[in-house]
C-alpha cells in the first residue's frame, strides 16, 4: 500500500505539472461547453434544454480525452522513451505501476466532471443530479471502459509520434458521432449506425438518462452491458498487447 501511495502521489504531481495535458484533456473540454452551450443552450434537443443535453456530451467528450486519449498518449510516449523499461528494472512492480497510473487518470476525470458540472449549474441553471450514486458510477463505469481500451491500443501504435494522430483519428469522429455536441437523430442512418457500436454513445445515453430523465444506473442495462463488455475488449487487447519495451521496425 506504501508504493502505491507514493506512486500515486507522484503520478498526481506529473499530471498537474503537464500543462499540454492538462490544457488539452481536462481544460479544453469545458471551454467547448461554454461556446456550445452560450450558442445552442436555448435550444431544445430531445426534450431538455440544449445545454443540459451539451452537458452530458461534454462529460462523453471528458472521458475520451482523460481516460482514453490522453492515457495512451502518456504510455506509449513513456514506453518509446524507455520509462516503462526502467521502471520494470525498479522495486515497484509493475500492477502497482499500472494501477496508480490509471487511478491518477480516473482521478482527474472524476475531478473534471465536478467542474463541468458546476460550471453547468453556475453559468446555464443545470440542476444538481438527483440520483448522485448513479451519477458516480455511471462516470466510474465509462472511466474504466475507456481506460481498458486506451491501455489496449498503446499496443497498436508503435511509434511516440504517431500517437496524437491514431488517438486523434479515433476519438474526433466517434464524439462527433455519439453525439456529445449534436443531436444523433439528425445524421443519416449509415452513421447512425456506426454510432450504435460506439462505446461513447451507450456512455452518453447512460449519462444523459441519469442526469435529465430521473433513472438510476439499474434502469439503464443495455446501456451498462455495453459498456461494460467494451471494457473487457479493451482489457483483453491490453493482456495481449501491451508492452513495456519500446516496439522495433
């Protein structure tokens, strides 16, 4: 529990010291909720204020950046510059490693989505959830599932510089996709149903019909099963995958 403790003090430390991080996974969000929701915010999008629905997609757009994009960036920059290597040299084993790793990740989105809520409830009058409990979990759940699947593709992309392109290449069309910023219903019916696959639109529902429809996380088991078994995905191509050493060729 000490080695945890300590590396996880000092994964915190890392993460708040990295302004490009920060900025472009925990900040860049938010400033995209205020300019869509002082543009659409009035606006009625299935049956709620556009900004309580902006809302939600700007909690689906958080957990993509935090827990996906910006943890398979972090690792397989790590990985090529041979940190990873190194530290399998170190006392500190290697679950102790990961799991700190991933609770610093899942820390600073459960971190996020406070603020992105407050600044819903501060700048345009979202109410505060009333099912928290579900709420919590239901951010926990998408958290774990994107975390799995960013561990899982660090061992597809084989160089640090290519990193930003792959990840930016899958996460940019799938919150468009999935509706963190538009209304699914308006898009035609082949990108409809690439979006039925996508793991941020059963996040999105989750979310949305916790926070604007009064349901709690049992309510909603499509949407957790889906979830949930993108997350096994992810955590089986991370056992698979995954490697410490940086990639030849």
């Amino acid at each position: 529990m000490s080695l945890f403790l300590h590396e996880l003090r000092y994964e915190m430390r890392l993460y708040s010291r990295s302004r490009e991080l920060a900025f472009f996974t925990f900040l860049l969000p938010m400033i995209l909720f205020l300019l869509l929701g002082f543009a659409y915010g009035d606006q009625r999008i299935q049956g709620v204020k556009g900004s309580n629905y902006l809302l939600t997609g700007t909690l689906g757009y958080g957990v993509v950046a935090t827990a996906f994009a910006g943890l398979t960036i972090v690792l397989v920059i790590r990985r090529e510059e041979g940190i990873l290597k190194r530290l399998r040299s170190t006392p500190l084993p290697a679950p102790i490693y990961l799991l700190a790793v991933l609770t610093t990740t899942m820390t600073a989105f459960l971190v996020q989505a406070v603020a992105i809520i407050a600044l819903g409830m501060a700048v345009f009058g979202a109410s505060f959830p009333d099912h928290l409990v579900s709420l919590v979990i239901a951010l926990v759940l998408g958290a774990a599932a994107f975390a799995a699947l960013g561990v899982g593709l660090t061992g597809l992309v084989r160089r640090a510089e290519g990193a930003s392109a792959v990840v930016n290449a899958i996460y940019f069309p799938m919150l468009f996709l999935s509706g963190s910023f538009f209304e699914r219903s308006t898009f035609p019916g082949f990108l409809r149903a690439v979006a039925d696959v996508l793991p941020l639109t059963y996040f999105i529902n989750l979310v949305f019909a916790v926070m604007n429809k009064g349901d709690q996380i049992w309510n909603r088991p499509g949407d957790v099963a889906v979830l949930v078994a993108w997350g096994l995905i992810g955590g089986a191509l991370a056992v698979r995958r995954f490697r410490w050493v940086p990639q030849e060729g």
